[in-house]
C-alpha cells in the first residue's frame, strides 16, 4: 500500500484513481523488467516497484496519456 506520497494526490497529478492505478501498476512492471534485465532480483534498498513508480508520478517524471 502507498502511504507517500498520498493517493489523493497522485491521482490528481494523473486525473483520476483508476488511471492512476494504470499508469503506476505499467511502469511499476516496467522497473521490475529492468532490474531483472541487470539481473538484479530485487530494486536498491528494498523498494517497491510500484512505491517508485508512486514517486515518479509525484515527482512530475509521469503522465498519463490517452493512447
């Protein structure tokens, strides 16, 4: 579960909370591919691929579009 940064406003960075669990849950599996890529079986420090996915659409690093 996220706790930081908050859902309220991730989801009105992205535009709603479904999209927001579309667009983090992608590139959440898009961190984890690339880890495995380096074979790595786990990210830096622990972290959740999805807590940094999290971060990078709080960051301004994502966003969503309609493809």
């Amino acid at each position: 579960m996220i706790h930081k940064p908050p859902i309220d406003e991730l989801a009105s960075k992205i535009g709603s909370k479904y999209s927001l669990c579309v667009v983090a849950s992608k590139r959440a599996r898009q961190i984890m591919e690339q880890a495995q890529n380096q074979g790595l079986t786990e990210l830096p420090d622990n972290e959740k691929p999805l807590s940094v996915a999290a971060q990078e659409i709080y960051d301004g690093k994502l966003i969503a579009t309609n493809d």
